[in-house]
C-alpha cells in the first residue's frame, strides 16, 4: 500500500513508490503524458526520458518563467521579462514565437497557458482578466471580467483557478466564473479532476476530499521545491530528490 487512512483528523498518510536524484537544476517543471521530465539549469531548457534527451536555449529573450507541456508536441516556453512565448516541438525545436509586444492589444503577461485548439490562456497585467487568445487569427476570443491581486493561476485545456489573497476562483473555457472558494491560508500548487491541492503550514491540503496529506519520507524541516499533480500521480520536489506518488491509491 503507497497511501493508508489515519484518523479523519490527521488526512492520509502517502508513501512514495518512487523516487528520482537529480543532477544540477535552476528549475524542476516535471513529467509530460510520455513520462519525458523537463527541467531548466542556467536558462537552458533540457527534457530527458526513454525517448531521447534534448535542449533549447534562447538567452536574448531572458529566464525562462514557465512552460507547459500539456501538449508534448508544442511545448509553450514563456519568458516574461521580454513578454514572449515560444512554441517547440517534441525535440525542443522552435517552430514559431509570439511577441507580445507586437500585437495590436499590446497585453503585459503575466501567465500562459495552452487552451487547445490554437488557443492560449493569457492572463494580462493591464487589464487584470484573463484572455482566450487565438494563435492563427491572432485575436482575442474572449475576456473575462476583472480579477485583481492573483498571486496564482493554473491553467488545463478547458478551465482555470485563479488564486487571490481571499479566495480560489474557477473559470471556464469561456472565460466565466463557475465557483469561489474562500481561501485565505494555502497557495494553490495544483488541481485535476479528483484534486485541488493547496499547502498550508502544517503541508498540502486537498480541498475535494478536506484532507491533509502526509509524507513521512519528507522530514518537516526539508522545503518542498516543487510540486506537479497529474491525474494519476503527485510528484514532490525536495533537494535533489523526486518522489513520484500513486494517487489511484487514494481511490476506493
């Protein structure tokens, strides 16, 4: 058993099956659907796995902030600081770039997420909403109503939650609000169909099911780095060392 039920009080208690050291890295950004892991160290964009090891650099656009693999085949590399995405392939070739500052809107982004179907979520600092943008007619499709002080936005396909100081806020493809949440203690790290996953000082709470998680591998002095929750599986970054957990265990 990876995962076994304490008290209603104390949450669950998980157990990794297992775990990953890992060499030099700035940046842990995780598995793709292929299991391909991706990482950055010193602005370089390295992905490994069984089916090959790849890199991209592109130093004149600045660190990277983020990137999201929901598509393995157009991986989306967002530099901030220079308002610009690229889009690669699955060997970490650039097939095209958008500049931000070269569209008519001129949108200061703040996040970028894949939305499918020529999409992106693009969270716009001006105007405090979030956009979908098309890529081909390089327009904007919709814009959502105003949402001040986000400290947080995760992105799928068809939806988003926003964080603010108070509250979680969903939003749907088509850029209304479907759900708040109070939140006022937490950072949300990640959701999927099963689970909203936010830390508090005592470590990760899911919000679906109103349990704590616990891992007794994970001293409490030892700060998680990183955290990626995929459908089937929650993997936790502390140090040098990935551990991959089986959230089907938790499902009865």
């Amino acid at each position: 058993m990876f995962a076994q039920t304490l008290e209603q009080n104390k949450g669950l208690l998980l157990n990794s099956d297992k775990q990953t050291v890992l060499s030099a890295a700035d940046q842990i950004f995780g598995y793709d659907t292929y299991e391909q892991f991706y990482w950055a160290d010193k602005n370089t964009l390295y992905k490994s796995g069984n089916k090959g090891d790849f890199e991209f650099q592109e130093l004149m656009l600045g660190p990277i902030a983020q990137i999201d693999f929901q598509n393995p085949l157009t991986v989306l590399v967002f530099y901030r600081e220079t308002n610009t995405v690229l889009f690669l392939d699955n060997r970490l070739n650039e097939k095209r770039r958008i500049d931000f500052n070269l569209i008519e809107e001129f949108p200061q982004v703040q996040w970028v997420y894949n939305a499918g179907s020529n999409r992106l979520w693009l969270m716009d600092q001006n105007s405090q909403s979030l956009w979908g943008y098309d890529t081909q007619s390089m327009r904007v499709v919709f814009q959502s109503l105003p949402l001040p002080d986000l400290i947080e936005l995760k992105c799928r396909y068809n939806d988003c939650i926003a964080q603010t100081f108070e509250e979680l806020i969903w939003i749907s493809l088509y850029g209304t609000i479907t759900k708040r949440q109070v939140l006022s203690d937490g950072k949300l790290m990640g959701y999927s169909q099963e689970h909203v996953v936010v830390t508090q000082e005592e470590g990760l709470f899911d919000l679906k099911s109103n349990q704590a998680w616990h891992f007794p591998e994970i001293l409490p002095e030892n700060q998680i780095n990183g955290l990626q929750l995929t459908q089937d599986f929650l993997y936790i970054y502390v140090s040098n060392v990935i551990r991959r957990y089986a959230l089907t265990q938790l499902k009865h």
